[in-house]
C-alpha cells in the first residue's frame, strides 16, 4: 500500500511517476543506441548478403523468387478483386 500512495496520491507522487517514466524512456533509449551499434559492427556479414555459407544454388533462388515477386503480388491482387462483389 505503501508504494501505491508513492505513485498514486499528491504532488510526491507524480514525481516518482516521472521519474519512473524517465528512467524507462532512458533504458528503451540506450538498449536501441546499443543495439545499432551492434548491428553496424557485424554488419558485413549475411545481413548484407555477402555471406559465402548462402549456396549458389540458393542465390540462384533468391534471385527468381525476387524476379517474381512483383507478378506474384499482381495475381494476389486479381484474385482479391474476384473475391470482391
């Protein structure tokens, strides 16, 4: 009960609120700077699609899959718009 009147009742208590929200806003900020710097480090690895464990053959299907992509949406909206009254 203690704690409730902490964050709940008067002035005293939205002070702590503040500070609370504060404190979470600060962690969520330096989780998220860290977290691009971390990625930035590695980032020469298979994120950047430079990764020789990927196979050729699996390159190869990328490649086609991206290639059709573009006419597999265009079937997905043609088949929505017969669906549709």
């Amino acid at each position: 009960m203690i704690l409730a009147d902490l964050f709940f009742n008067g002035s005293q208590g939205s002070q702590w609120q503040t500070i609370a929200a504060l404190a979470v806003v600060a962690i969520a900020f330096g989780w998220l700077v860290l977290r691009g710097f971390a990625k930035t480090k590695s980032g020469a690895g298979c994120g950047g699609g430079a990764c020789s464990a990927v196979s050729k053959d699996v390159k190869k299907l990328q490649a086609h899959v991206k290639a059709q992509q573009p006419t597999l949406v265009r079937r997905a909206c043609l088949a929505l718009r017969q669906m549709i009254p």
